[in-house]
C-alpha cells in the first residue's frame, strides 16, 4: 500500500465496516506540527466512524 497515510487509512475505513479506528498521537504541535499537520487530526475530521486519539506519554 503506497499513498498518504490519512488518506490511506480514510480510504480503507471507508471500504470496510470498522466500528472505531484507533491511532496514535505524538503530539509534535507548535510550528512542526502546524506545517506538517497531524495525521491523526486528518484521520479524525474524514473518517466515517468514530477515532480514538491515543497521545504519547514520556518515558519513565
């Protein structure tokens, strides 16, 4: 599978009949993240079902 991942896992959602897609957030925010965008926000505002934002925590 080649493409952009949000639009990739939209895509694949879609086809399927998923109940809840979860993903992960690494949570890059600031100027980084603003010009890149977040995948996960992406996924979120296109998906057809419900997304559950997993954020990374710091290690112990």
């Amino acid at each position: 599978m080649q493409g952009r991942a949000a639009e990739r896992i939209v895509e694949t959602a879609k086809e399927g009949a998923f109940d809840l897609i979860v993903i992960g957030s690494r949570g890059l925010g600031g100027i980084k993240g603003f010009v890149l965008g977040s995948i996960s926000d992406r996924v979120a505002d296109e998906a057809p079902c419900p997304v559950l934002i997993v954020k990374e925590t710091a290690s112990l």
